[in-house]
C-alpha cells in the first residue's frame, strides 16, 4: 500500500492535464472579452452606415 500512495504522489500527469486545461479556460475568457468589446464597436458601425443608407435615399 505505502507502494502505490509513493507512487501516487510521483505521477504527475495529472497536474499537466489541469494546467492545460486552466490555459485554455484562460484563452477562451480572452476570446470572449474581446469579441464582446469588439462586437459592440462593429454593430455601432454597422448601425451607423445603415442609418446613412437610410438617410440617403
């Protein structure tokens, strides 16, 4: 039993697997930040150019 726990506590695929997988938790709160940022400029545009569209006809 002593064994197996030593040999427990020397593996340490597992903390490899859960830093990866605080990387990409990480990278995707990156993503959405700036798409959410960049999202509402490009409707302002958007919304902008359609009101001209509007407004030349």
């Amino acid at each position: 039993m002593t064994k197996l726990f030593a040999r427990f506590m020397k593996d340490e695929s597992g903390a490899t697997a859960i830093e990866y997988g605080l990387i990409a938790a990480l990278i995707a709160i990156a993503v959405i930040a700036g798409a959410s940022a960049v999202g509402g400029s490009v409707g302002d545009v958007f919304d902008t150019a359609s009101e001209e569209m509007d407004d030349a006809i």
